[in-house]
C-alpha cells in the first residue's frame, strides 16, 4: 500500500477480487517460476492488508490495533 491510496481504491480492489471475471485474482508465482492461485491464508492476507489501510485511511486503526 502507497499514502496515496484512497478508500474508494481499496473497496475496488476487495470487491473486484470477489467478482470471478476480475483481472485483479491474485495469482503468486513460487520460486520455480510457475504461478498458483493463492491459498486461504494468502488471501487472509490480501485482505487484511487493504481492509488495514481503509483502517487507517478512516481514522480506526484501533479495529485492528486491539487485536495486537
């Protein structure tokens, strides 16, 4: 994430990612060079960190500071 992410950016992304036509699937190439869909706790982390940044970006790091 770069500051000049907004949080309209983020939803898109997060919500482009559940429309299974998107281009923005991630995909992670392993060290072989062959790619992969991502497994669960990649995508956990996908997630997190754009939902950390929308956090931040609306003044609620405490969402996820409380958990730490």
């Amino acid at each position: 994430m770069n500051e000049d992410d907004t949080v309209r950016e983020n939803l898109k992304i997060l919500l482009d990612f559940n429309n299974s036509e998107s281009p923005h699937v991630p995909y992670q190439r392993d060290q072989s060079g062959t790619i992969h869909l991502i497994n669960v706790h990649e995508l956990q982390e996908f997630n997190e960190e754009r939902l950390i940044a929308i956090a931040d970006l609306l003044g609620m790091s405490d969402l996820y500071l409380e958990d730490k």
